[in-house]
C-alpha cells in the first residue's frame, strides 16, 4: 500500500519561507516521478513542480520559477518543496503525488499520478 504524508506548511508573511516535506512509503522515490500540486479556495488544482525519479530532472510552473526548489532524499524517501519569497497568491492546499509508473519526465499533468497525499495548508498573509 502506497502512502504519502505531507507536513511542513502554516502560516506566514509575504516574502517568508516554507519547507514542505512528502515522506513516502510503500513505494521508493527513486524509482518514480514525483510532483507537488497546489489548490487555492475556488480554483481548480494546478501544477506547481516535479521531479524525475532520479532527480536529475525538473519541471516547474512559470508562477514558482525562481522562488521554489523540489527535491529529493533517498535515504529518508522523502521529496521536498522549498518555497522562498512566499506571496499572498502561492496560499493554498499543498499535494504530493507519486507516478505508477516512470521514473524519467517530471509529468506537470495530474493524470500522470496515482497516489496523492492528503494535503497539507499553506497561507500567506500580512
């Protein structure tokens, strides 16, 4: 049985930083793509970075470039999310997810996953 749980997010002021971390279990992330998704209060879920199985690939949403990192740990099977210069717009409910299968293209399609975690609540507010 594949689990994720995420942990990692709370509240902040614009420009604070947040580390979100995705432990996994009953699957290795080495060995799959894995990617971090996003969902605001009345929007529909959205892409936010991923990452190839062995880690040498990424892919990130134009509206994070810059300002957050996705990672991987092996040895804890644990993918990460650092997320700097935090905006107002960046609050939402964070998800993890893990592909069935692939381990070489950071997918930005939800589809392309087959667990997700439960979610985890970032807000960003003065």
């Amino acid at each position: 049985q594949v689990e994720l749980v995420e942990s990692g997010g709370g509240l902040v002021e614009p420009g604070d930083s947040l580390r979100l971390s995705c432990a996994a279990s009953g699957r290795t992330v080495s060995n799959f793509g894995m990617g971090w998704f996003r969902q605001a209060p009345g929007k529909e879920r959205e892409f936010v970075a991923a990452i190839s199985g062995s880690g040498g690939r990424t892919n990130y949403a134009d509206s994070v470039k810059g300002r957050f990192t996705i990672a991987k740990s092996n040895a804890k099977n644990t993918m990460y999310l650092q997320m700097n210069s935090l905006k107002p717009e960046d609050t939402a409910v964070y998800y993890c997810a893990i592909r069935p299968f692939g381990s070489g293209i950071p997918s930005s399609t939800a589809s392309a996953y087959g667990w997700w975690g439960q979610g985890t609540q970032v807000t960003v507010s003065s």
